[in-house]
C-alpha cells in the first residue's frame, strides 16, 4: 500500500486461498486489479511439476484442503495449458491495458 501510494506501480504475485485478504487488499490498495489464473487441479497434478505433486504428500491444497477461490476477480485467465507463456502473458496485458483505460 506504502508504494501504490506513491504512485508507483506495482505488480507482485500472490497465491492468496482467502477471501478475507483478497477484500483487504480491495479495500486498502487504491487501483487493486486481482487476476484470477484459472486452471483444472487434476491437469495441475498429472503434470507432476511440483515435489508434492510427485509424491504423496499431506495438506495439499485443491486436494486435502479445499482453497477458498476468487468470486470478483476483475480479470480471469482460463489456463488449458494449451497456450505458451507469451500468448497468456499478451491476452493478461490487453485486458489490464483495457481496465485501467
């Protein structure tokens, strides 16, 4: 909030499971633009990308615990894993270009 405030933009990413913080964040960060990366858990897993998701592990979440997800995100990206990296990244810049215009 200090540096929003100042008038410098800032763009940091945060896997925040809690509806609670997303509406603090809303509410105290002037120009809050949440994005929501939307993506099927059971591809997430079958990927095996992550040391948890190759071996059996506990607490994690979209398994063992259910994550609270965003209901008013302001923008929402359907991740299939059929897009590369650059044009996920191109669609997110028009639609935050389009928000903030």
């Amino acid at each position: 909030k200090k540096i929003s405030s100042s008038g410098i933009n800032v763009l940091f990413d945060v896997v925040c499971l809690f509806e609670k913080i997303r509406k603090k964040n809303r509410k105290y960060i002037k120009n809050y633009l949440e994005i929501y990366i939307k993506a099927d858990s059971k591809i997430i897993f079958q990927r095996k990308e992550k040391y948890f998701h190759k071996v059996k592990t506990n607490n994690v979440w979209a398994l063992d615990i259910k994550p609270e997800f965003p209901k008013n995100a302001d923008i929402v990206i359907n991740n299939n894993f059929k897009k590369n990296i650059r044009q996920l990244s191109n669609f997110l810049l028009k639609k935050i270009k389009k928000k903030f215009k």
